[in-house]
C-alpha cells in the first residue's frame, strides 16, 4: 500500500514537473516565433527567421501597404514613460505608506477606527467608477495628458493597500525598541527612521513591488488620461497594436513589443520574490 502511495505521488510530482515546463518552452516558443519568424512557414515549423519585427520597432515605422510608413512613438521614449511612471507611483507610495502606517500603529487618536474602516473600504471601492470625475478634476488642475496625472490617480487609488500592509509591519515592531532610542535622546522622528524603518524594510519592499508592477501594468488610466503619444507607455502601445489602430494587426511586431514589456517585470520579479513571501508578517500585529 505504501508502495503505491509513493509511486503515485512520484507519477503526480512527475506529471506536474513536465507540465510546469512545458508549457513555458511552448509559450517561449510561439513568442519566439512570432517576433522572429519569416512570412515563409510550413505549418508551425518556421522555415527562416528574421529581425525585421524588431528593426522596425526601433526604427518606429511600420510600412502599410508595401509603401506608406506611419510612424508611431519611439520605443525607447515608451520605455522611459512607462518606467518614469512605475518608479514614481512605487516612491509616493513607499513614503506615503510609510508614514500612514506609522501614525495609524503607534498613535491613539479619535475617530482612528473610523479611518481604518475608511482605508479598506477604499481598497475595495473600484476605481474604475471615478474616471469621470478624475478626469474633470485632471482638467481643472492642468494635469489631464500627462504622466503626473496619471501617477496621483494611481498613487491615491492604491494607497489603502499600502498603508495597510505598512500598518501590519509596524504592529509587528516591539515599541520597546522605539522607547529605547527615545531615551538615549532621538526625536520621535529620528527613532522612526533609525529604529522602526530598518525593521519593517520587508514590508517597504512589499510595497515598493506592488507599486511598481501596478504603475508598469497601468492601462485604463493611462489609456483614459493621456491623449499625446509623446507620454504614451507600454500598454498603451500593445493595446494600439492589437486593435488594429495603425490600420492593420501584425502579430509579430506586437509580439515583439509584448515580449519587450514582460522582461523587466520578470526580472524585477526574480529579484524581489524573496520580500514578497515574507509578507505573511503583516498578520502578527492587531489593529
């Protein structure tokens, strides 16, 4: 009996092995394919391969029926959007958090619950409903089409997650530590950052990922806000490019700018997963 119990558990572990790396060789495999195929094929086995996807995306002109070229927003002024907007909607919200957190761990106040109440109702609250009202409020402040605008709809729609998750690390600091350094002479303010913020740096980088990867994948605001392809972002761009808005769909070239969209999510991923699998931390500390 225990024989056939570990037989299959090692045909199940064996299934869920080939599978698990199957499928990205087939996923790799298509994306391959499609940015660096020819327009020769047999079938799904390609017959040569090209760089011409990937000329022209830095060339940023797409020829159009053999002759016209229609230009659209240099690659590279894509990528420095897109990451201007992921590094500062993930800065706002690590010090925002940060000192949120803070105050609503350490001080009692009046009406604190009411906030905290406030907080996760405003995480659940979809943002999506305020495009309306965003945009006029954009407009009135001079900041519809651009990426500044875009960032504060971003940071003040994903910050109740961050100072929740910044209140659970800061429950979880001992305030024993934090009166010690008050008594050998640090501010209230100095004590933070000297004693608590080196403490709960796991639950800064929780944050700081979480921003990231929510201002690179940004798209609906992007999409509603930003009218100007000079401030135009990744997704932006694949979107353009998978509804045909340049007059036609050519898979390889949007696979191209899809597969140049993924790789630093992935690689920012592979570098920071560790953080983000301590964030179980945040349970130990109460409201």
């Amino acid at each position: 009996m225990d024989r056939l119990n570990i037989g299959g558990r090692t045909g199940l572990l064996t299934a869920l092995v080939v599978i698990t790396l199957v499928i990205p060789v087939v996923i790799l495999y298509f994306y391959l394919g499609l940015i660096s195929i020819s327009t020769d094929m047999d079938g799904v086995v390609p017959e040569g391969f090209t760089l011409e996807h990937w000329m022209e995306i830095i060339d940023g002109e797409i020829p159009i029926a053999g002759a016209t070229l229609y230009k659209y927003p240099n690659i590279y002024l894509v990528a420095l959007n897109t990451f201007i907007l992921a590094v500062l909607v993930a800065g706002l919200e690590v010090v925002i958090s940060s000192l949120a957190g803070y105050s609503l761990s350490r001080f009692r106040f009046r009406g604190r619950s009411a906030i905290l109440t406030l907080i996760l109702i405003l995480h659940a609250f979809p943002g999506i409903t305020l495009l309306i009202a965003l945009f006029f409020v954009l407009n009135q402040l001079g900041l519809y089409n651009s990426l500044i605008g875009v960032v504060l709809v971003k940071v003040a729609l994903d910050l109740p997650l961050g100072i929740w998750i910044m209140k659970g690390f800061f429950d979880g600091v001992s305030w024993d530590m934090e009166m010690s350094a008050l008594v050998d002479g640090c501010t209230r303010l100095g004590a933070w950052w000297r004693v608590v913020m080196p403490n709960v740096r796991n639950g800064l980088m929780a944050v700081l990922i979480f921003g990231f990867l929510s201002g690179w994948a940004e798209f609906i605001y992007a999409q509603t806000f930003i009218a100007d392809q000079r401030f135009w972002t990744f997704s932006m761009l694949v979107y353009a490019f998978t509804t045909g808005e340049y007059s036609y769909i050519n898979p390889g070239i949007t696979a191209a700018i899809a597969l140049l969209y993924m790789i630093p999510v992935i690689l920012f991923f592979l570098f920071a997963q560790k953080y983000l699998l301590r964030i179980q931390l945040i349970g130990k500390g109460g409201a």
